[in-house]
C-alpha cells in the first residue's frame, strides 16, 4: 500500500456503462479537491446537485450528486466525497483525468480505503474480511453471515475473549512486579485465574467443534458426482445446473478432467463436481482423470455414487467414502422399470435412491435432499461461526498456549504470564489488536478497487 498522507480516488460502482457511477475520494486534500471541482463546498453529509467542471478549463464534465464526509465520521475517518455522476465510460475518463492532475492525488488500489478504516479504527479485520465476503456473497446464506461479521460479531466475541485474557494476565504480572506488597502477596490469585481459564478453554473448543460450517458456507459445499463409467455423471451434472455443462457420449471415458458448476440451492452454495469413469484406466490421460477423481471425492463434503447396475439385492451399488454425506444413486432406472421409483430408501445402512433423468424421476427428491445436507453442514450464517482457515488457526494456538498454562503444575510465574500473553496475542491477530503488519497486505488485497 502507498503512503496514507496522499489523497486516493476511485470508481466504488460497477465498472462499465450505467445509469450512475460513483465515485469516491479520500484524504487530506479532499475538501480542497471538493471545493474546485464544485465551485464551492457543498453542507456536510447532504446531497447536493452540483455540476462538475475541471477547474483549469472549466469546463463541464457533468451534473450530478455530491455528498462530502468531513472526518472523523466517515468510512475511512478521513474526509471523504463522492461523486454520482452518469455512467458512462467517458464521463469517467474525463473526472479520472481531472482528479489525477491534482497534487498527491492518485487512484486507489484494492482494499486502500477499508485498510484506512481499519487503520484509523473504524473497522477491524474481521470486519473488513465480512465486507469482502458481502461483496462476494452469491446465495442469501452467505449474505446473513458477512452481515452478522462485518456488524462486528465476531469481533465482540472474541475481544470479550482476550479482556478475559488481559485481565488474568495482569493479575498474574501483578504477583510478578509488585512482590513486596502486601497487599498483593496476601491475595491468591491462582484459584480464580485457573477457573476462569478453564472456562474460556472450554467456550474456545466449543466454539472451534462447528464441523467448519462457516467456512463451508463461505466457500461452497463441494458434492462429488462419482462412478464408473457411462452411469450418467455428467447427465446428472447437467440436469441439476439446468444447462449443458458437460459434454455427455456413450463413449465410456469421455469425461477425462474435473468438471465444476456452482449452484444457489435453496441459499446455499454448492459447487458440483464432475469426475472421470472410476474404473482400470487405459492410458496417461484417462489414469490422471482417474486420479483427480480420487482426490475429488476424498475432500468432498457429499458424494453421489452413480451405477446403472442393480446390486445384489436389486439396489444401487456404490463405494463407502469418508465424506460427511453419501447418497448411493442407481442411475436410469427408466431402462429397468416403467414404474417411477420411491425416494430416499435404506439399504444396508446407506441411503439409496432410484431416478431417472431422461423421465425427470426423483430429480426433485435428490435436490431436496442436497439441500437438506447443504443446511445440516453449513448452518444459516444467523449464529457466530469460524469463517477463515486464519481464524481457526488463531483460535487454536490460542487454546494451545492457555492448555499450557493449566497443564504445568507449579510453574513459575513468568511461565505462566508467557502462556497468557501468547494466547492474548493470538486471539488479538483475528481482529488486528496487535501488531499483524505482516497479514495487512493479504487480507486488504482481497477487496476490489474502491473498498
């Protein structure tokens, strides 16, 4: 990121042709900038129609809405304005070229303003991380949990976390610095620290066995369609996307690579995934497919295991799988049976379900019951859920150092003030209240420009 003290600029809308485009600009000189553009500085936080002229032809660019934020109240806490103007692309050409010829004023990069927010503190970073999952968020699901995380609660959460944690801490640094109190020395801190450490321990590990539901809602279900060749995967995959996705022949082995389609099922986010034919692979290129198969279904969240051939009892036939949810599918069952087949059905303590694509039979059933396992593993985003691998990891080196602290018996003090540090520091990295210079870059890149 470039130096704070510059004034930045840049398209906040969609890019493109539209009906308005806003524009918005933030820094020192932006009451300055403001006031030429304008041709006079317009009441604070109130939209005003203003026309907009380049200040050494003065010429028009255009007329449209201006709203100036003095700091410290606005979204970065700098001054900030926008600008609505008309969208189209030369409208913006033109107010780009005139914001650029101003001194220390230059376009934005992704994420620069929400990295101002977050350092002049009015955001932290899980609440800049929800307003990038919002912008990302394509299911209603995924919308609710970056609302309740850009809101901010997460963040209570675990601040309420590390107060705790501050306050043992500064109880067991007390025994440390002031010894020769007597005050202090009379009063046993142990007893009420260790308790409520054990009681956070426990809150954290509760809090971290949520079977990844956050993060499988923010990234997507993962459904595997797998099978041995010519059991209609990739009909399959076509008619739940409802297009043609993957190419579909009689020819066994015609789907070699990983084929994905990402679904809103009922608002939630499933990613099907088509696979090669499971089966003994005739040369390199079908034994890669083959592979990659594999290795779907071994990080899948669902597996859907097609064969058109009846099992021994009649019932489909399918491989048992390590995955969260399988559903044993004996495909085409028009060819079999002109009766359309039952539903969801028990079979050897796997369930199992008959359908047909070409006669639309048990298609309906089979996305209810994805839907079903979409919901039981991902939650509705209502409740305070782990949604990064960074979050997770923090979470548990924090429990790791407070497992520390309880585990050693009579340990030194100091020992045990590291523990407590350790833990508060870690928990601190989730939300940016300690020093994360080193995460600033990664999680600010992932805005677009303009955040």
């Amino acid at each position: 990121m470039n130096d704070s003290r510059e004034t930045i600029f840049a398209m906040s809308s969609g890019a493109g042709r539209a009906g308005i485009a806003i524009y918005r600009m933030s820094g020192p000189r932006v009451k300055e900038i403001t006031r030429a553009l304008c041709n006079g500085l317009p009441d604070p936080r109130r939209a005003s129609l203003r026309g907009l002229c380049d200040p050494e032809s003065g010429q028009l660019i255009d007329r449209g809405l201006v709203i100036w934020n003095p700091s410290p109240n606005s979204y970065t806490g700098e001054d900030v304005t926008e600008f609505h103007t008309h969208g189209g692309l030369a409208v913006g050409a033109s107010l780009t070229n005139v914001l650029s010829r101003f001194t220390g004023c230059r376009p934005a990069e992704a994420g620069e303003f929400s990295r101002r927010a977050f350092e002049n503190g009015r955001l932290d970073l899980a609440e800049v991380e929800g307003i990038a999952d919002l912008v990302e968020a394509e299911t209603e699901f995924q919308r609710r949990q970056a609302v309740r995380q850009m809101g901010g609660a997460q963040s209570q959460l675990y601040e309420s976390w590390r107060t705790r944690l501050l306050h043992a801490l500064a109880l067991v640094e007390a025994g440390i610095d002031f010894p020769e109190e007597d005050d202090l020395a009379s009063e046993d801190f142990t007893g009420p620290v260790r308790k409520d450490i054990s009681q956070l321990v426990e809150e954290i590990s509760m809090h971290l066995d949520d079977q990844h539901r956050g993060e499988r809602l923010r990234d997507g279900v993962q459904v595997v369609i797998a099978g041995p060749p010519n059991a209609g995967k990739s009909t399959l995959l076509n008619a739940l996307a409802r297009r043609d996705a993957a190419i579909i022949s009689k020819v066994a082995g015609t789907t070699r690579d990983i084929i994905r389609v990402d679904l809103d099922l009922g608002g939630y986010p499933v990613t099907l995934v088509d696979t090669a034919g499971l089966r003994d692979a005739r040369d390199e290129v079908e034994q890669e497919g083959v592979r990659r198969a594999i290795s779907a279904i071994e990080q899948a969240d669902i597996v859907l295991y097609l064969d058109d051939a009846p099992g021994p009892d009649g019932g489909p036939t399918g491989k048992t799988t390590d995955a969260p949810a399988q559903l044993l599918i004996r495909s085409k069952y028009d060819e079999i049976s002109n009766v359309p087949p039952v539903g969801i059905s028990i079979q050897a303590g796997s369930e199992c379900l008959d359908l047909s694509v070409h006669r639309d039979w048990n298609i309906d059933t089979l996305e209810s019951w994805l839907q079903d396992r979409a919901a039981s593993l991902c939650g509705t985003g209502g409740s305070v859920g782990i949604t990064r691998a960074r979050h997770r990891h923090a979470l548990q080196s924090t429990r790791e150092s407070l497992g520390n602290f309880l585990d050693i018996g009579a340990q030194p003090a100091e020992i045990s003030a590291e523990n407590l540090r350790r833990a508060a520091f870690d928990l601190g990295r989730i939300t940016g209240r300690v020093d994360v210079e080193d995460l600033l870059d990664i999680v600010f890149s992932q805005l677009c420009i303009g955040k």
